[in-house]
C-alpha cells in the first residue's frame, strides 16, 4: 500500500507539472512568438501538447544509479515541477519589460 502511495504522489506531482508547464509555455508563447512572428495563440491544452512533445523528443536516459530516497526523489521531482516553470515566467517577465 506504500508503494501505491507513492506512485499516486509521484502521479500527481507529474500532472502538476504538466498543467503548469504548459501554461507557462502559453504565456511565453503569447509575449514572445504571437508579437514577434504573428503566429496563432496558443490555449493552455495545445501548450501542453506542444510540450510534451517537445519533452518526449528531447528526454535523456540517465543511466547512473540513482541512490536518493523516494522522499528525495519526490522532493525533488516537486520543486522542478514548481519552480523551473516558474523562474522562467520570471525570467520571461524581466525580458518583456525591456521589450
């Protein structure tokens, strides 16, 4: 039942991520590529797609043993769902004021 716990949180934190990178990447697209290149806005749902693959095009193996806890890893796993979309929104931010 632990692991179960466990899967369903790492599940979660995965889905998470997705929904938030890809309306991030929305946001981006729209102050960047829609002024820049007239292209079409992109929703939230196209975003995430357009990321994901994106991801599955780019994903590498990391064959080295990974010897963190489950706790470490799903910390982990949760601060870069959170926190990597959200310093680029700000990195993005500080671009466009300068725009």
């Amino acid at each position: 039942m632990k692991n179960f716990g466990w899967l369903m949180a790492y599940v979660l934190t995965s889905f998470f991520g997705m929904i938030w990178s890809g309306y991030v990447f929305s946001i981006m697209w729209a102050w960047f590529i829609v002024s820049i290149f007239n292209a079409p806005v992109l929703s939230i749902n196209s975003a995430i797609g357009l990321s994901l693959v994106v991801s599955y095009l780019t994903y590498h193996v990391d064959n080295k043993e990974d010897k963190r806890t489950a706790v470490e890893k799903l910390g982990s796993m949760v601060v870069n769902a959170a926190m990597k979309p959200l310093v680029f929104l700000a990195f993005g931010y500080i671009v466009r004021l300068f725009a």
